[in-house]
C-alpha cells in the first residue's frame, strides 16, 4: 500500500505557542493527508490515514514520560472500581477550577509554582480557556500519564506513596467527560466574617480590611461571568463552591438559583466555616440537595476560636447538629474538615472520635502556611515527637451505623504517615513539590 504525501508535521500553532526547550513539551502534533490528483478507494484512504494516525501516536508517546508503571499499577489499587483507570488524573477531561482573582485551570495546582502560567478570566471566556492550548496540552500529558506538564505535586505524592492525598484523586468519578467540563470549582467572591490564623485576604474579606489593611479584593467574576456560566450549567454533574464563605456571597446565590432551576439534579457542594446559617441560607438548602464541608479545626472552645477568630464555638456545634440533620434527610453529605497545625495537632484523635460518635466523615487539609503554624516545618525531633504520640491512636470500625468510621480510620492513618514523611524526608528537601506549594499564596494574587 502506498501512502502519498502522507506527512506528520508540527502545526504552525505549536510553533507560535510558547516556545518550549525539549521536544517532548511540544504541543500538539498534528497529522495530514494529502492526495494531489490520485484518487483513493475509500478503503485504502482510511487504512492510510489510521496508519498515519499511529505512527503519529507512536511518535508522540516517545516524547512524553509516562510515570513508573509499578507506582500506576499501586495507585490504581487504591482507586475506585467504578473509575476509569486509564488515566491517573481526570480533572483536564472534567473539571474547570476559577479562583477569586481570575485564574482558571483543571484543578487549583495549575495555579501553583513558579513555572504557574495560568489561563486568565475575563481575558478570555471559560468556552476559549477550555478548548485552549493549556487544556490540551495537560489533557495530551495526561492521556500518556505524563506528569511532568506542572503536575509536580501529584508526581510527588504519587512517588512518595501518599496516595489518599494525591489531588488528582479529587477528580475520580463516574461522571463522563463531555463536550463542556462536568465539574466546576468556583470560588466567586472572598466576603468572609471569619479572620482565621492561617488564612489571608485573598480567601477573607475580614482579613483583608483588618489584619492586612489593603483595599478590597476585586472579584473576577460578575453579571457576565453568571451569563455565561448559564451554557454550562446543564452539561454539570457536579459544582464546587469555596470561598470566602460561600453563604454570605450574592453571586452564589445567583448562581444556585439558576443551577436549582436548569439542573436540579446538579451535586452542589459547599465549603463553608459554619457559622453563617441565616434565615435566606435555610430557605435555599431546604429548596435544593446541598452537600456541605465544614471547617471546624478544633472542638476545644479556646482552640477553637483561637483559630477561627470571631467564631463562637456554641453557635457553630448548634450549626452542625442543623447540618446534620439537613444532610441526612436529604441523602446528601456532610464532612467535618480539620487544618492540622501547631496549636491542634494535640486534638485530633478526639476531634476523630467527635466524627465516629456521630457517623461523619472527616478529612485532613495541609497546612504549608504560615510557617509559624505549619507543621512540615517543624525541627525533625518534634515532629518525630508528634507522629509518636499521633500513631498510638487506633480508632475502632463501628459495624452497623457507623458507616465513617472505617473512612476516618484510613484519613487519619493517612496523616500519621504524612508527619511521619515530614520527620524522615523533610519537604524542605524535596524542591519540585516545595516550590510549587510555597509559592502558591503569592501566585493566587497575580
Ligand atoms: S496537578 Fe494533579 S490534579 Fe492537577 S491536573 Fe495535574 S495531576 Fe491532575
């Protein structure tokens, strides 16, 4: 079989695209066949075009560096059974992550790092930022496994075995990709009552006017970005709202409202620190599906609001319990978070013991600032010092109606082990993963 003029060639756009100093970062490949004057059967085009097709696949593979196949096939253990395995993450095929300050990307890790280069919004629309050039070329790593497009920080929870707290794992679901993305992540406005200690003016309106004394954040986002959003909407499983305190923002409600009436089938899932549960937020709740994550960081009173300053511990229990039953009724879920850091370490197994009394999950995020409160910067024997005094703690599996309580076990077997990582291979010597975590604050204002 003779194939004309059958060429592989670098499109003229992967050239104008950034320019890049080794081959396998090359964007798209493109592939073309012509046939000057001859006239093909039918049959023999299409054999010739998937023959091109694979050489072009074939030639592309070599240029990616797909991640060790041992620590796939181990991950991949961990995983789901209803997830598809053939890639390690989903979010490019799935998800759109907007920050408050404009930057939009398959998940918030795009926006960390010093090499960061995000799409930015309004600049262009989510339409044009989704079947753009930075899309396709993560999805095109992706798809080979290719963790090395700015994907360093799951590259390294993968290689040091962290499997529950690899991020990408955030992305695993059911839910198949479509032409627009099935999940969103939004986080539309910073208005914030709370000026918790390790938190900053981006995330809080309060911290901002009063600690950081600088003028307001201005939002992203508005009455275009809600326009827009409208085309989205149906396509969407699955919406993720952060904050700021989603419950005080107005463009949230706006956007639920319209989210309840074009999708009423949609996962819209809140986090929020608890404390706001006004008369217009039960209205809401009540006329929808809502799954929430609080953050609570301590049951202890003084530490409690020690963290979450302006909090009051009393109100928030009395919110929870609310929460609770709201969650059950509705069939939907509610997890309690904790931000391990020097003043609650301590608590945590009985904040767990709180959750498995209950039958709530929990979940553990990572605090890498402010270096004053974190705990991966602590000296190797204090943190050696915690993992010994956190890996005493077992927590019984409650058979019957304690449905978390197995959940719980593993997050916090988790956590033990992350401290333990800490202590044995400091994050301060890992640099692919440092430098992209500890820049990220200052990469959220661009
Ligand atoms: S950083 Fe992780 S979660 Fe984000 S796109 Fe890359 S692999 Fe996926």
């Amino acid at each position: 079989m003779t194939i004309w003029n059958a060429r592989i060639f670098f499109s003229g756009q992967a050239f104008t695209d950034e320019p890049c100093g080794e081959l396998r970062c090359k964007p798209s490949w493109l592939v073309t066949v012509k046939k000057p004057g001859l006239v093909l059967e039918r049959k023999q085009e299409s054999m010739a075009v998937s023959l091109v097709g694979r050489i072009a696949r074939l030639v592309r593979s070599h240029h990616y560096e797909p991640l060790d196949p041992e620590i796939i096939k181990a991950y991949n253990r961990t995983r789901n059974r209803s997830v598809s395995k053939r890639v390690i993450c989903h979010a490019p095929f799935k998800n759109m992550y907007c920050n408050i300050t404009g930057n939009v990307g398959a998940c918030w890790l795009r926006f960390a790092g010093p090499e960061c280069d995000p799409d930015r919004y309004p600049e262009n629309s989510l339409e044009e930022i989704w079947r753009g050039q930075r899309y396709k070329r993560l999805r095109e790593h992706l798809r080979h496994n290719d963790l090395n497009y700015k994907c360093n920080v799951c590259k390294d929870n993968l290689y040091h075995k962290h499997f529950v707290t690899v991020l990408a794992r955030a992305y695993d679901n059911s839910y198949r990709s479509r032409k627009f993305p099935v999940m969103m992540e939004l986080e539309l406005d910073n208005i914030c009552n709370l000026e918790c200690v390790m938190c900053n003016g981006i995330l809080s309106s309060a911290i901002r006017k009063n600690r950081e004394r600088l003028p307001k954040v201005t939002s992203a986002y508005g009455k275009a970005f809600v326009e827009e959003l409208d085309q989205f909407i149906p396509y969407l499983r699955e919406a993720r709202f952060n904050g700021g305190e989603p419950f005080l923002a107005d463009i949230n409600f706006e956007v639920w409202e319209r989210m309840l009436r074009k999708n009423p089938r949609l996962r819209i899932v809140v986090a929020t620190n608890g404390t706001v549960l006004t008369p217009r937020v039960k209205e809401l709740l009540e006329r929808g599906r809502f799954h929430i994550n609080l953050s609570i960081d301590s049951i202890k009173k003084d530490t409690y609001e020690a963290i979450r300053k302006n909090a009051v511990l009393e109100q928030t229990m009395e919110h929870i319990k609310y929460f609770h039953r709201y969650c059950r009724q509705k069939g939907t879920s509610l997890v309690l978070l904790l931000n391990p850091m020097r003043q609650n370490w301590s608590e945590i197994p009985d904040f767990v013991r709180f959750c498995n009394t209950i039958d709530v999950p929990v979940w553990f995020n990572t605090i890498y600032r402010p270096y004053e409160y974190a705990l991966w910067n602590l000296e190797r024997p204090f943190l050696k010092e915690i993992y010994e005094e956190l890996r005493r703690h077992d927590f019984p599996v409650i058979s019957g109606s304690g449905q978390h309580s197995q959940h719980n076990r593993t997050i916090y077997r988790t956590l033990v082990e992350q401290i333990e990582t800490w202590y044995k291979e400091p994050l301060s010597e890992r640099d692919a993963v440092k430098e992209d975590i500890l820049h990220y604050d200052e990469r959220r204002t661009r």
